[in-house]
C-alpha cells in the first residue's frame, strides 16, 4: 500500500490529541503526576509505533488503543497500569516494536500485561489457533487479572465497531465473543460489558429476532414508564417515611435476556411481565448496617405491595460466586403486574455492575480468600494439569467456571461452591485431588449415593476412601469439573505410561531379534493396528491386544524391515472390497445427481458463486430454508454443510472453527421446496383439532403436509407438523394462517 494512503492527516492528528484528552479526562482512578507522565508517553510510542496502520473503518489505527484505554478507565475503573497496557496492547503484536523496549520503558508489570495481550505468534497458525490464544489469556489472568479485563475492554470496542467488517468475519468474531467473552465476562461479574457483549452478538447472530424486540420495546416504551411511575408513587412516599437513605432506579432488560426469556418459556413478548426491574439503592452509614438495612427496606416494600414468597433470592446473605450481592423480590403491582425489585448498596450495586474490577477496589490490590480467589485457584488448577488439547481445555473451562453453581456442605459443616451440574466424585477431587483418587463410596446426606449422583443445593457430602483404590477410565463419565477430569486423565495416563515401559523393553528385544530398525518398525506397527501414539501402542502390548510372539504371522522381514505378508485370502477380500467401493461410488454418484435434479435451481449462493458448484448438503440439525441466515461449513468427506445462523450448533462450530467457515446466502424468489418442522400448542376443544389445522394447511393454503404427530393433556394439544414450503416467507405465511385459528395459542418453528 502507497505511503500517501496511510499518512495522518492534520485534522486527523487533531482529532487523535482530542479523543486522548477525552480518554484521560474519563478516569476515574486517581493519578499523580508520574502517572500523567507516563500516560502521556504510552500514547506518544503507540501513536508513533501504528502510524502506518488504519482500521478497517478507514480511521488511524491509534483510535482503537485509546478507545479500549478509555474502556478500561471509563467503564472497568481500573488505573495507571491498566491504562497504560491497554494504549499499548497491540504494540508488539502489530509494530516493530520489540517487547524488551515496553519491558525498559515501562517496567516488568506493564511488560508482563502486554505480553499476556499479545497473540501467540505465527508458530501456532494451526487450526486450534483461537483457542490457544485463549488458553494464554487465561495463563496469564493467574498472573494478573488486569490482563483478561483489557482483553474484554478490547473486545467489546471491537465488537462495537464491528460494522465495518465483512460480514462472515461479523459472524466468526461475533460467535466467539457470545461463546467465550460473554461468559467470562458474566463470571468476572462484569455485568455491563456482559449485557452488552450479548446484545451485539444477537445483533449479528440472530438480526432479525433482535430488531423485532427492539422495535416493540420502543413502541410500549410510554406505557411502560407510565406504570413504572404508577408503581413507584407509594413507594417512594412510604419510604421517604423511614430515615433510609437511598435512590429509587429503574430499568428495561436486555434485548438478549428479554429474548431468552421468550424462547425459554415458549411465550410472546407481551406476556412476560419482568420486561423491566425497580432497583433500590441505598446508602448506610457503615458497612455493618448493610444487610440490615437491606431487610428494612424490603419490609417497607412488602408492606406496599404483596410479595410473591417463592421469588424471593437472597445473595445479601450468601453472596454468588461471581460476587454478585443483592436481595431481590417480586411483588404483586397495580394490575396485578408482577414487578421485580432488586434492593441493594451502592457497594453492592457497583460490584454487581463492574464485577472483579469494582470487588478487587474494595479488597484493595491483593484478591485474599474470597469467592474470586477460590475461582482463581480453579483456574490455576485447570491450566497446570490440562492434559487436553487446547478445545477441550476451552470445553472444560466452559463447564466449570461459567456456569452457575450449587451449594453442598463438608460432614464439618464448611459450604463448598460447586459448578452446577457437579457430581459427588467431582465433590470429592474439590476437596484435595487424594480423596479424589482413593474414593470408594460417597454419603450424601447420610444416603449411600453412587458416584455420578449429581449435587444439589444444601447437600452434605461425605466421601469414603481406601488406600488401595484409583481411578479408572470409566470415571470419566461420572464428573464434569476440568480438575477431576484432568487429575483422572493424568492419572490413566501414569498409569499407561508405568505399563507400557513394561511393553516397550520386550518390543526392543523382539525388534532386536529380528534384526530391524527400531524407529521406523515402531511406525509401521502404529500404522497398521491404526493407533494414534507409541504410548497407544505400548499399552495395547501390555493388554495383549497385541502379541509379540504373533508378529511374524503378520509380517515378513525384507532387508531390515518389517513388511506385512499377504494371504491368498486377504488378497481376495481386498478385490472384492474395491469392487464394492466402485459399485458403491457409481451409485452414489447417481444419488448425487438425482438429488441435483430433484432439488432443481436453488437459489443459493456459496462463497458469492451459484452452489451448484460445490458439493453441498443441508444440515439436518437446523434444516435452513430459503431466507434464513446461513453459513457453510466443510466436514471432512461431506463436503459442505449448510447451517442456520441460529443452528444450536453454530456458536460452537464458528467460536471454534471459524477461520473455516464460508459465506452463504440466498438469491431472491426461491422455487424449490423444503420441509420444516412446526410445534403448535393450544387448546384441544374436543372437537377435531387434527382435522381442522390439516383442512386449514391442505385444502386452504396448499400446504404439503409430511407428517402430523400429536398429543394431548388436560384439554391443550402440541402437534409437531412437518411440512413442506418455499422459503422462510411461505413459511412465515403459514404460521399466520395457524395463529389465526381460535384453536391455536402457538406456534414456533422447531431448532432440531
Ligand atoms: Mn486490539
């Protein structure tokens, strides 16, 4: 690229010193002088080091360095250092600049956080590229959280400006955040930045349901506020009564939870009634009032409105593991409205919306022993003895530090926080990887319970353990936490090494005997037994499952080699074997092309060229239709795989593959059919539902009806009706028609 293209403009160079200034006028930590200096000089090398370089959006590079600085400062809190890293966090992955001059000018912390936000470099170009970045995010949050929480700042400022990107890259970069950012962001309790990195994934991801809440949400906007204002009125008069100090807020939810929400409980926007939250605010005169005063105001409430008992959650008294501190409640509103009041601190309302960040203000710089620095330990854990690849290392740390959690006991009556979904041999390797190891039985409330019995809240476990015991295989099955699976995993592992140095020795002789070269009969034995490892292999000597003594049934030597012997009868098979291949491959051939014919002209267009010109097939987990959003995605063997955006599939095949995915769309006014399958639900009057919805479908619309299934209980109905049509409008068309019957409360396309 010519020089002339990347040269900074005067006004430019203004509009840069104008978002600096705006960036450091934005912190909300204190600084010193030194600190001012040193600011000042991270933007002045970062400036100067992306000079060249420009943004997708056509702006000078520097813009992104301020704007995620200005994140970290603005929205996180954090200070000088965080400042100072994130202005040049993409310094050494992008510019000549060499990471020992960061570490000089700047000190070993700020070397050791830019570091952690490099990208490993090209040497891992390989498919698990994404992940393995990841992996070394997590690394080094052991060493310094700041370095995950300008990674997030980072993210989010991308994803916020991510309009300028093409489309399938919108796609890669917007699954990954919605399968890693947000979660972790919601397990740092940084509720913000997770609300918004969920909002702008649906935003890409699923376009059309978003701008469809949004618009409604907009459209009962007035009418909302309108009762919110209704519902506060004796509130507030009864609470300004009492001497509480406090600020009254209300908010609408998130587009995204909102739509959880819809999809969850299978209803209309028009029927959830949480669409918006009233927060109380208060401020006690000490820290030792807190919970106290927290209760009082709920009082006041309740003696406004009627609570609901079952809603009631308490996290004042038992905090999440996030950190997250609230007591929330939902009363019965004007209308008989349910409305849900969360009331809490400003301490606690500033944890809850800025997570670790806002927790690690209140701790001071050292996380002690709290709910984080147990997370951390997990973390910590999990790195040190991931035996897996870098996917299933990201796998795991989904399962066990995203997730919500449950609460067991120890026989002493210590609470231990567990992911959900944790089993009682987990319990067990939470409590030191020995009783993990040596585990015989487990009590669960005084019950013997087997070891895949699946924890719940207020357990008390007990385990039981002998010496003599150790983990098999099979325990594989019964836990879900990354430290049991990889102490498992190592411990088969150890095991099969001790094993198969046993089998190696008597290969040695064997080969020895047989006068071949030890490296390259090793790999001939690998190959022909289709193992993957020479530890595979030495195991499955010491199993038997190969025998030495057979070796020369199999195989010849021939000049120092071992080479395998042909029998008369294999040599027959084989033949007949490839005569079916051919016969099969003629037949698949002219599968193809019937299907080719049969499906006709589709409309659909991969990598910007008709698809005719692939070898392609719908996947029959989403089963997409004309004018869904698509994307294709090869399989080895399968050619390519159509997925729907939506597929429940796709955020784990895009975060984790994405650099494979291809893009794929539809022309307009499709005329070939395809089946979808619908699930009505509604009222069963007794008098021929089937009849009437497939009088309706058949004889009214002409509709191709491929199956009906249907159920009933007490007087409602759910039919699952697979059904033939044109594209996603047709179909659209159809579940007017069927919301129209008096019969129907429901209808929504099934996701698999
Ligand atoms: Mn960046």
């Amino acid at each position: 690229m010519p020089t002339t293209d990347t040269r900074i403009t005067e006004k430019e160079e203004l509009d840069i010193e104008n978002a600096y200034q705006d960036m450091v006028a934005a912190v909300k930590a204190s600084l010193d002088e030194v600190d001012k200096t040193n600011i000042r000089q991270a933007f002045v090398l970062a400036h100067d080091a992306h000079r060249q370089q420009r943004r997708k959006s056509g702006e000078p590079y520097i813009f992104h360095p301020i704007a995620v600085a200005k994140i970290v400062a603005e929205e996180v809190g954090l200070g000088a250092t965080a400042i100072i890293s994130a202005l040049l966090h993409d310094v050494v992955e992008d510019t000549p600049i060499e990471q020992e001059e960061i570490d000089t000018l700047f000190g070993e912390r700020i070397g050791l956080i830019v570091d952690g936000l490099t990208k490993l470099d090209g040497t891992y170009k390989h498919e698990h590229q994404q992940a393995e970045n990841f992996k070394k995010v997590l690394s080094t949050l052991v060493q310094d959280v700041r370095v995950v929480l300008i990674k997030m700042a980072d993210r989010l400022h991308n994803m916020r400006t991510i309009g300028s990107m093409p489309k399938h890259k919108q796609i890669k970069i917007g699954a990954e955040t919605a399968y890693i950012y947000a979660p972790l962001a919601h397990r740092l309790g940084l509720y913000e930045i997770k609300t918004e990195f969920q909002d702008l994934c649906m935003k890409i991801l699923n376009a059309e349901e978003y701008e469809d809440i949004e618009t409604r949400l907009k459209e009962t906007e007035e009418a909302r506020n309108d009762y919110i204002d209704e519902f506060l009125q004796p509130l507030l008069t009864e609470l300004n009564k009492s001497n509480v100090n406090y600020i009254a807020k209300s908010r609408t939810k998130s587009i995204y939870s909102i739509w959880n929400k819809i999809k969850n409980k299978g209803v209309d926007l028009s029927e959830i009634y949480d669409i918006f939250a009233v927060r109380i605010i208060i401020e006690p005169p000490r820290k030792e009032d807190e919970k106290k005063l927290c209760w009082e105001v709920y009082s006041i409430i309740t003696d406004v409105y009627k609570p609901i008992a079952e809603r009631l959650k308490d996290w004042v008294t038992t905090p999440k593991a996030n950190g997250y501190e609230s007591l929330h409640t939902t009363v019965v509103g004007p209308g008989g409205r349910f409305v849900e009041i969360q009331i809490r601190t400003s301490r606690m309302d500033e944890i809850a919306e800025r997570g670790f960040a806002a927790h690690w203000k209140y701790k001071g710089q050292k996380l002690t022993t709290d709910h984080f620095g147990d997370w951390l330990d997990n973390v910590r854990d999990i790195l040190e003895n991931s035996n897996s690849n870098a996917i299933e290392f990201i796998n795991d740390f989904k399962t066990n530090l995203f997730n919500e959690e449950v609460y067991v006991y120890t026989p002493m009556g210590d609470m231990k926080v567990m992911p959900k979904g944790a089993t009682a041999l987990d319990f067990a390797f939470n409590i030191h990887t020995d009783v993990g190891y040596h585990c015989t039985s487990i009590k669960v409330n005084g019950k013997l319970e087997p070891m895949g019995y699946v924890l719940q809240n207020g357990d008390k476990v007990d385990v039981v353990t002998r010496r003599n015991q150790k983990p098999s295989e099979a325990w594989l099955k019964y836990v879900i936490t990354g430290k049991a699976r990889s102490k498992i995993r190592s411990s088969m592992k150890e095991e099969k090494k001790k094993k198969g140095e046993l089998a190696k020795e008597a290969l040695v002789r064997k080969f020895k005997n047989l006068k071949v070269d030890f490296e390259e009969s090793i790999e001939v034995l690998i190959k022909h037994y289709g193992l993957q490892s020479r530890p595979d292999l030495y195991y499955e000597i010491f199993l038997e499952n190969i025998k030495l003594q057979d070796l020369s049934k199999t195989f010849d030597v021939v000049n120092g080699k071992l080479v395998k012997k042909i029998d008369e009868e294999e040599l027959a098979e084989m033949k007949a074997k490839e005569q079916e291949l051919e016969q099969r491959e003629v037949a698949t051939a002219e599968l193809i092309h019937k299907t080719v014919e049969k499906r006709g002209k589709t409309n659909l267009v991969i990598d910007g060229q008709p698809a005719d010109t692939f070898e392609y097939t719908f996947a029959t987990c989403c089963n997409p239709l004309p004018g869904d959003q698509i994307f294709a995605y090869p399989v080895t063997n399968q050619g390519l795989k159509i997925h729907r955006l939506n597929c429940p599939n796709a955020t784990q095949i895009l975060a984790n593959f994405g650099f494979r995915v291809i893009s794929a769309g539809w022309n307009d006014d499709n005329i070939s059919d395809f089946a979808t399958t619908l699930r009505i639900t509604g009222i069963d009057s007794g008098v021929g539902v089937i009849q009437a919805i497939t009088d309706k479908l058949a004889s009214e619309l002409k509709i191709d009806i491929r199956s009906l299934n249907i159920s009933g209980d007490q007087g409602t109905f759910t039919a699952d009706l697979q059904i033939v049509v044109i594209n996603k409008n047709h179909l659209n068309q159809v579940k007017k028609a069927l919301l129209e019957m008096p019969q129907v409360s429901h209808v929504s396309r099934l996701e698999s």
